[in-house]
C-alpha cells in the first residue's frame, strides 16, 4: 500500500479554489512539479490574490503529490481520488486528479531520461582506414577503424557541456574482443 | 661497394661493419645475439647496454666504442624492416657495406628467424590515436529510482580501456536495449568494412 500524503498538503491545495480560470490552476500544477521558485511563488501569488508565504507551501504541496503519485506510478483515476481526504472540495479533487493523469506520461519519461546514469551514448559514428606506411614500416597495408561516440551525461548540471566526443581507434584484436560480446 | 638497397643508412656505418670484421665466429654470434634481443624487446634499452658492457669486458674491449658501434649497427636491421627487404637483400648489402661473407650470412640468417616477429611488432607500433585496449560490459535491469519506484527497464553498461601516451583512460557509456542494438549493428558493419581488406 502506498504511504500516504499528509493532511497539510491538502490543506494547502484548497487555496486552489481562488484561482480565477481551470488554465490558472492546470498551470501551477504543472509547473510546481519541476520544484519552487522565486519566479513560480511570485506569479502564483499574484494569480491567485494570496500572500507570497501561502504561495510557497502551495507550490511544495503540489510538487509533493504530484511525486507521490509518479513514485508509486498512481495511474487510473480511482487511485488517484481515493487519496484524497473525505471532506476535500469535489470539483477541485476531480480537477486536480484530471491534470496529474494528463501530465503523469511525460512527468515519468523526463524521470527516466533523468535518472543516475553513466554518460549515454547519443551517436555513434565510424570509419574503416588502410593505413598503407609509417615511419617504421615504409609499405604496409592494414585496415584500422576509428569509432566516434559522443556522450551525454544526464547527471551534469546544465551550465557545464554535458555532451562529450570520443574518438577511440581499433584494430583486428579489439576488433575481435567487440565481435565476440555479440 | 654501395649498397644496393640499405642508401639511406649513413656512410659510417661502412666502417662500424668493417670493424665487426675484427670479432671471431663465437663474439660476432655473440653479439648479433644481444642485437637481435633488443629488437625483439625494443623497450629494454637498459638491459640492452648492460649486456654490451658485459661482452665488453669479457672480450678485453672498451664499453664506450662497443655501444657506439651497436648503435650505428642498428641502422641496418630497422631500415631493412622499414623497406620489407628479404635476408638475401640484406646479405648482399652487408657485404657491400664490408662486412665478411659468413658473418653477412649468419646476420642474414638471423633476420629471416626474426622476420615475422620484428614485422609485426613494427606494424604493431604503428601510430594509433587513443587505441582501445580493453573492453568490459555488464547488463542489469533497473528496478527503481528516487522519483519512480517500479521501473524495470534495461541497461548495458560498457567500459572501455584506451591508451592515451603512456597510460590508460577508461570511459564509461551506458546504452539502452534499443541503443545497444543500434551500436552492435554499427560495429557489425565497420567489422565487415575492415575484413575487406585484411
């Protein structure tokens, strides 16, 4: 059974029902969930005529549910509902529950790109050379072969070039060691 | 006498061979045996000279001339590796050079033994630009995260080990199942490429 949400976070949410439009609210749902901000707290409290400090703990009751419901992967409406407390206001919870399902799919794929990873391999690409001399052999003919693999590591901070290029060279004994993973 | 296709090799090593002329059958043995080691294990310059310094005490030379010597002597064997010469090539260049008919014989004769190995490790020692050494790979299943608590999908994770200079850099990549064929597919047709040629 998942654990629960506490009644504080629901509290919260109730300052909903002074949003002026369904779009307001659909909109501060949607954009807690990436976490507070100076800038979200500020235009949520100018929406919805409350105080800046009321803002702030809606912002973060709403990133809490809505990371509830992605952990423990709350997918049909009936889980969602059965949640909420009792006496919480109808529409609101029905509202409420209609936008955490729509956004639920994209919310668990950005998880997943996001998650602690080594650097993933993003392109590859590869070219065959015959090298035909050297300083040590004047005649020679052997194929070699470059790899490119560029990388991105999802767990750099976004101010530091997270995609990297690697250029690596093998020749027939690595080849050999790539061949036989398969 | 020129040599007919050793003609990069510097004039002075005319003299240097003419003086091997001077060591019986057992030295010159002797000493084409410590140069063909030191071909063989390039890397081993101290063991190299030890060997020399020793000969040369044994035989009642100087050490200093001795290395001169084997340096200059070593021109021959790298240049005729560079230009693929056969042992007969380098037989009648070594005699061009001074050097007596069995001793060109037996330095002939220990090249055509070492050929293939000395080829080799030349080819082998042909510049390569972060070169993969060593690859190791692992496949798991991710069972949960911080933000989902059921996940279930898989990874490939690969390590590969390059030379960079004299040491080593390992690089870490993960791929998912789709990538990973991706990647398989890729090395498939870049493998398929180079048995054109080889």
């Amino acid at each position: 059974m998942a654990a629960t949400v506490s009644s504080e976070v629901f509290s919260d949410l109730q300052l909903l029902l002074k949003a002026p439009s369904k779009d307001v609210v659909r909109e501060v749902c949607v954009q807690s969930h990436s976490g507070p901000s100076r800038q979200l707290t500020d235009n949520t409290a100018a929406a919805l005529s409350i105080s800046a400090a009321q803002a702030a703990q809606l912002v973060q009751s709403l990133h809490t549910l809505s990371h509830h419901i992605l952990f423990y992967n709350l997918s049909s409406p009936e889980q969602i509902l059965s949640i909420f407390p009792e006496t919480f206001h109808s529409s609101l919870k029905n509202l409420i529950t209609k936008i955490l399902l729509e956004n639920s799919p994209a919310w668990r794929t950005g998880a997943l790109d996001k998650q602690v990873s080594l650097p993933q391999l993003k392109d590859l690409d590869w070219r065959v050379d015959l090298v035909t001399g050297s300083d040590s052999v004047s005649r020679m003919s052997m194929p070699t072969c470059l790899v490119q693999l560029k990388l991105e590591d999802p767990c750099q901070s976004t101010d530091m070039e997270s995609v990297s290029t690697v250029t690596v060279e093998l020749r027939q004994t690595a080849r050999n060691i790539l061949g036989a993973e398969s | 006498m020129q040599p007919q296709f050793m003609k990069d090799v510097p004039d002075s090593v005319c003299t240097d061979f003419q003086n091997l002329n001077k060591l019986n059958e057992q030295q010159f043995i002797r000493l084409i045996e410590i140069l063909f080691q030191f071909l063989l294990e390039p890397k081993e310059t101290e063991r190299f000279m030890q060997q020399l310094a020793e000969f040369a005490g044994h035989h009642g030379m100087s050490a200093g001339p001795l290395k001169t010597l084997m340096k200059s002597v070593l021109l021959v064997p790298q240049e005729a590796c560079k230009k693929n010469l056969t042992a007969e090539q380098i037989r009648e260049d070594l005699m061009a050079f001074g050097l007596g008919e069995d001793k060109a014989a037996h330095f002939s004769h220990q090249w055509a033994e070492h050929n293939a190995s000395l080829s080799r490790r030349a080819v082998e020692q042909t510049l390569m630009v972060n070169q993969l050494v060593d690859m190791e790979w692992k496949f798991g299943v991710t069972v949960g995260t911080s933000e989902i608590q059921k996940v279930g999908s898989i990874f490939l994770q690969l390590k590969l080990v390059t030379r960079k200079g004299n040491s080593t850099e390992n690089i870490y990549v993960e791929l998912t199942l789709p990538q990973f064929y991706k990647f398989l597919h890729e090395m498939e047709r870049a493998k398929a490429s180079m048995e054109c040629f080889s």
